[in-house]
C-alpha cells in the first residue's frame, strides 16, 4: 500500500488498469471479488466494495478504475485482493505449476 500511495495519480490510475487487466486474464469472478473483499480490509460499503460484487463484473471493474482519484486507494485493495484469488484459483484448477502466464509471476 505504501508504494501505491507514494505514486502520483496518473501513476495510479495505470496500475489500476493493469491490475484490471491481469484480473480479467485470470478470469475473475464475482466469487472472486467477494473472498478478495473479506481480505481487502475495504469497507463493505465503500463505493469499490460495493461495486466488485456485482455483475457483470467487467463492467463492474470499469466503474471502480473510473472513480475519483480519493477512491483510487481502496479500489487498488479491492481489485488486487480480487485479482489474488481469481489468480489463486487458476492456479489451483488449471494451471497447476504448467502453464507460463505471466500475472503467476508479478513483482
């Protein structure tokens, strides 16, 4: 958190595209986004929390990278905690240490 904080906004606002970007690579779900949410630390009534839980979650994706800059914080804890699990579960089901998608190996 300290390192998405220290960046300016516009530096923030890619990193929630890519993050979104990777998110959709792993084919999140809102499955996905409600277990990421429960580690977020995220309010369940803030804005980016409550939109993830809904579909379609794309959709849903695209509005929170869209909020305003005061929000960009708690949407980068909300879709990276998505993002996790929706990573974590291609890990476990289908990829199982033999595929080569690079979001495994994001640092």
């Amino acid at each position: 958190m300290a390192w998405f904080s220290s960046l300016e906004q516009a530096q923030q606002k890619t990193v929630l595209h890519e993050v979104v970007r990777y998110s959709m690579q792993a084919h999140a779900t809102v499955n996905d986004a409600r277990e990421g949410l429960l580690r977020s630390g995220v309010k369940l009534t803030m804005t980016p929390a409550v939109l993830i839980v809904r579909e379609p979650i794309l959709e849903q994706m695209g509005k929170i990278i869209n909020l305003p800059p005061g929000e960009y914080v708690k949407s980068f804890r909300v879709l990276v905690s998505t993002f996790a699990e929706a990573d974590t579960r291609r890990r476990e089901a289908e990829c199982r240490g033999t595929c080569s998608h690079a979001w495994h190996n994001l640092s």
